[in-house]
C-alpha cells in the first residue's frame, strides 16, 4: 500500500525568475481554461482526458509559442478533472456551471520539477529556474524532515501556489508500506470497506489507502491568517472580503473532500465491495479532539462519499464508534493502553499496526458482526484488507485456530459462533 502526504515548502524567488513563474502561471491557467472551453463547445460536456488531449494538445501548444509539453498536459488534466467534477454534479441533480481557474497555481509532475537538497528546478515559460527552500529549523521535527527529506518517501509532483508575494509549493510524497504478509485469508462474497476518520488523517481505509490531513491544515492556517489581517481593518469593506475569503475556502475544501470522495468510491469499486463503513459521527469531535471545522468536513465527505456510491450500488453506513482505536483488530483486546499516537500495539498479541489502520479495519469488522447478529442466514461477510479478507471474527488464519483466538474480548466472543 501507499502513504501519501502533501508537504508545503515556501520558495526563495527572486524577482526575475518570479517574473518568469508568473508568465507560468498565467500560461498554464489559460491552457486549463483553454480546455474547458473546448470540452463545453458541443452539445455535451467532454470529460475523456484522451479526447481533451487529441483534440487540443496541438493548437494549444501552437497558441502558446511551444509552452512546455509536461505543463501543458498538466493543465489538460486540471480541466478535464474540472468538466469531470460539473457533469457528475448534474447526475446528481446539483447545479454546477463551467469552470474557471482563477487561483494562481500550476501543477508539476516528473517531467515538471526536480527535487534537490536544498533547492528546486521548475519548469517555466522560458527554461526551467532553481530556487532554494526557506525551511523551518531543520532538526525539528517538521513535516519537511519526516517527508520530504525522509529516504523513505519519494516525490511524486507539486502544485505551486501564489499568495501575497510568497510562492509555496505543495510537494506530494508517497511512501511504500510493508503490511504484515500474514494477513491473508479467504475472500468471501461480500466485502465491506471500513473508513477510520481523523485529523492527523482524514481518512484511513481498511485498504491501507492514507488521505493525509497536512493540505487541510495547511489552508486552514492559511485563510485563518488571511481573516485576522482583514479583522484589523474593522471597516465594512474588510468585513465583506473576510465573507469572501470564508466562500473560497468553504470552495477550496469542498473541492478537496470530493476528491478524496471520488478516490474512496473508486477503491471500493476497483475491489468491488458492496458497503462503505464509517464510524457514527455523532460525537466525533469529543472522540477525536477534532475542531468544528474538521466535523464540517467528515459530514460533507459522508455525504459526497453516500451520494457518489449510490450511483454504483454501494450502500454506505455508520457504525457504533466505540473502542474502535482501542480494540486490536486481530484478537479482538481492547485497551486504552493499545494505542500510542499512530502506534497500534496490542497488549495481548502484540500486533503492531498504523493505530488509524487498526481502527479502520476495527469500523469494518463493526459493520459485519452488526450485520450479522440479525440472524437472516446470509452468507458472511468479510473486510476487504490490501492483502486478503478479514473475516467476522477478526482472524486471518484457518478456521480451526479461532477458538484460540476469539473470546479475548467479550466482543468477538459474542460472535465466534458465527
Ligand atoms: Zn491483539
């Protein structure tokens, strides 16, 4: 399985290669907005990012003086995402209009920007420009030193943003994870994916598939900021842009949850599961620590997650939430003493695991001793993992060695039975 993150790092530019960035960033917006335009000319909305590229590829690199192909590519598939994002609105009954890109970004991949140790290369209009990092200390423990400098993790692209003089840039890092091989067990019909919702993650499926919440934080500062500068004014027209600012980051972050949506439906679809679990969440702001605003978020990505699913016959469900970062999801031992931080280490078996994985596969394993308790006879079901199915009593091995396992907590023993 993967761990992604998203580390922003502030750019040293000088004024001549900002000058350059800006050309960038004015060119790539326009080949986006160049895209969109296209797709929305017939009497449907294109969102086939090969249709896009065959039939605009050409004339745009023409239109542009020979913009960097990588870049525009780039923007081909931010508009093609966009037009994607408008029509699946309207299956849904919503209203959406064409998309226009006003923020100022471009986003990079491979081909785009390299990564050194103390500097980036960016591809712009004219060439490609260095520019060194502005890192906070760098023996603290930061992002930029668990991530990006980190030899475990590798880059996979950026997306470089302008703010009030400042260039950031949002540096993806992905990382490989090992999960203990001895998970493998039976596939039945019949799987379900449990959804562990967090603050340090968003969301951690019973997959293994992290969504980190490092971006949302980060706009979260950002807008924050961007409020209390607006504050000190106290005139009226201040008092209008902190709503406006308030609209775009409610538009940033919608944005952002329905992408994590789409991707959560697209790995139930890919393994074919036919429910979607979440935990209640109710009360997941005192459970969690979470603020207001992360409770707005895991509501909006319920929401957009049930909606999205619906369309492919995935039912999605809350399940009770107790103990689920307690329990071990392997035998079944709950204990506050289990888990430290990101650390899952049971007490009883000594199964280590990502706390927030454990957690995930625990909400699954919740939504199908539920299931089962209704006595209806179907036949059981079992927790799709990245390695194999879970089944309900939370064992991976032949049947025969449950006994030994089960009846730890009073939980699993309620069900070993099955
Ligand atoms: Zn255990």
């Amino acid at each position: 399985m993967e761990v992604r993150r998203t580390v922003p790092v502030a750019l040293d530019v000088d004024s001549d290669d900002a000058a350059l960035l800006e050309d960038t960033v004015d060119m790539f917006l326009w080949c986006a907005q160049y895209v969109v335009d296209h797709a929305f000319q017939g009497e449907y909305v294109t969102t086939s990012k090969t249709t896009l590229d065959d039939e605009t590829y050409d004339d745009v690199r023409e239109a542009t003086g020979g913009f960097n192909g990588g870049l525009v590519q780039a923007a081909r598939n931010k508009g093609a995402e966009a037009c994607k994002s408008v029509v699946e609105r309207w299956k849904n009954g919503k209203k959406a209009s064409k998309p226009t890109f006003t923020s100022p970004h471009v986003v990079y991949d491979h081909r785009t920007v390299t990564f050194h140790d103390d500097y980036v290369s960016l591809a712009t209009t004219d060439g490609r420009i260095e520019a060194d990092y502005i890192l906070p200390d760098k023996d603290s423990d930061t992002p930029h030193s668990q991530y990006l400098f980190s030899n475990e993790y590798e880059t996979t692209g950026a997306e470089l943003h302008y703010h009030d003089g400042d260039w950031v840039l949002h540096v993806h890092c992905k990382k490989e994870v090992e999960f203990d091989t001895s998970e493998q067990a039976t596939t039945e019909n019949g799987t379900v994916l449990g959804v562990d919702l967090g603050v340090n993650n968003l969301a951690v499926a019973s997959t293994g598939t992290f969504w980190t919440g490092d971006e949302f934080d980060h706009w979260r500062r950002e807008y924050e900021k961007r409020r209390g500068s607006l504050q000190q004014c106290g005139t009226r027209w201040a008092h209008q842009n902190i709503q406006s600012v308030g609209r775009k980051e409610e538009g940033r972050f919608k944005l952002m949850l329905h992408r994590i949506s789409n991707e959560l439906v697209a790995e139930a679809r890919e393994n074919e599961y036919s429910v979607i679990a979440f935990e209640d969440l109710t009360d997941i702001r005192e459970r969690t620590g979470a603020s207001w605003g992360h409770k707005w978020a895991f509501d909006r990505l319920y929401e957009y997650v049930e909606y999205k699913a619906e369309e492919y016959g995935i039912t999605v469900e809350q399940v009770d939430p107790e103990n689920t970062s307690r329990r071990c999801s392997k035998c079944g031992f709950t204990h506050p003493d289990n888990r430290e931080d990101e650390d899952f280490e049971c007490l009883n078996c000594g199964y280590e695991n990502h706390a927030d994985y454990n957690a995930a596969k625990n909400i699954g394993l919740r939504y199908l001793r539920r299931n089962q308790t209704g006595g209806d006879g179907g036949a059981p079901l079992g927790v799709r993992l990245n390695s194999g199915t879970l089944n309900v009593n939370g064992g991976y091995s032949p049947a025969d060695d449950e006994s030994a396992r089960t009846g730890v907590h009073a939980e699993s023993h309620r069900f070993s039975g099955g």
